[in-house]
C-alpha cells in the first residue's frame, strides 16, 4: 500500500518522530494484508493528537477508485423502508444492503480496531477489504497480531471510506495546532502563567471576541512580532 499525499505531507507536520510513525505503519500494515490478503486500504488515528493516517494499494486495476464514494439519491431515500410512514420498521439487512451499494468502490467490508493501553483507547485501526466476507472468521487473528481488542471491533461501519477524508483533512489541521501551540506558548511568557492557564485564556479570547481560535492565536503572534 502507499500513503496518500496528505498523509505523506501530515508526517511532516506530525510531533512525533516521522520515521517511528510511518515504521508503526508499516508493520501494521504488514500484519494486516498477512492476516487479511483481501485488504486494500487501512487507517490508523493517533487518538491523543486526532490524526489519521491512511494508506490505500497501490494504482492497479480497480485500485485507483478506491475512495470515491457515490451519494444517496433522492429515489433511494424514498424506497428507504419507513420513510413513508412512522408504523414501518427499518430493514437492517436492506440498511446494510445500501451501504454496501453507496460505498466506496473496491471496498466491500471494513473493520475497526481499538488498540488499548493501560484501560484507554490510544488508536484505532481501520481496515477495509475487496469482498465481503474478508474479516470472517478472521477477527481474533487480526485483533492478537495488531494488539488490537476484539471485543471492541466494529464491522462495516465505514464503507464510505470516511477515515480517508479525515486523513485528507489532517495536515492542515496540525497545522492548525501547531499555531495554536506556539500562541499559546507565547502567552504564557508574556503573562507568567502555565500552559494549561495560557491555552484557557487563548480559547476564552476567541470566544468572546467570537472568533475561531486558529485566527486568536494569529492575533498573538501578530502581536509578538510587532
């Protein structure tokens, strides 16, 4: 698999050491495509920073559409079982039957896998395969060579390949955060307080100046330079 152009470009924004992160990635990965040949993209989020990586195979047949994903059509709402009429009762199978209609293309099952440290969630793995069945049977393998806990796995919950536009999404929020870092930095000098008193007083300023708290922390280090 290859990671996509902003999860390359997120590395580089990324506080943790590059090399340690996209080294986690791989053997992930590895593990992943040895327990499950059928998988062709994988996420990984770092819980504590909310960034996510993703990784998708590499350009072959079929592989370069994998992420596009189609819309639901006004007629599909319509044959939406109940929409007529509260006394209907929701098909689960024909729920799970669209989704698999409208997912992203190349992707027919997903799985997500906590990975858990001390009692806490610190990331999650999401895989996605090329057929339907690809994770059965396959759960507790995947969940002992990932580290990963099977009892808090999640089937088919993102055929839409969402995970991929949070990745996408992901440089320019670190980005984000690494301004927001420095300002608040900047204030703790300036003020002689703590960080956690510093970040309060920046998040508080946006608020009430009714701005977001990127555009804040350019105000503190407009003020620094000046």
């Amino acid at each position: 698999m290859e990671l996509l152009p902003q999860s390359r470009e997120a590395l580089d924004e990324y506080v943790a050491t590059v090399d340690d992160v996209e080294h986690e990635l791989r053997v992930i990965e590895r593990w992943a495509v040895r327990t499950v040949p059928e998988c062709v993209a994988m996420s990984v989020t770092f819980l504590d920073d909310d960034v996510t990586f993703t990784l998708v195979a590499s350009p072959g047949p079929g592989a370069a559409a994998i992420g596009e994903v189609s819309a639901m059509t006004s007629d599909d709402r319509n044959e939406v079982p109940g929409a007529a009429g509260d006394e209907a009762v929701l098909d689960e199978e024909w729920w799970a039957e669209m989704a698999r209609s409208r997912a992203s293309a190349g992707i027919a099952s997903t799985v997500s896998l906590p990975v858990v440290n001390h009692g806490r969630v610190v990331l999650t793995i999401d895989l996605y395969a090329s057929t339907a069945h690809a994770f059965h049977g396959r759960l507790e393998a995947l969940a002992e060579a990932l580290g990963a806990s099977q009892a808090g796995a999640i089937t088919n919950a993102d055929l839409g390949f969402e995970t991929r536009r949070r990745a996408e999404e992901a440089p320019g929020r670190l980005r984000d955060q690494r301004v927001i870092d420095v300002a608040v930095g900047l204030l703790a000098a300036r003020e002689c307080v703590d960080v956690d008193t510093a970040r309060s007083l920046l998040f508080d300023s946006a608020q009430r100046a009714g701005i977001d708290v990127v555009q804040a922390a350019l105000v503190v280090h407009a003020l620094h330079q000046g």
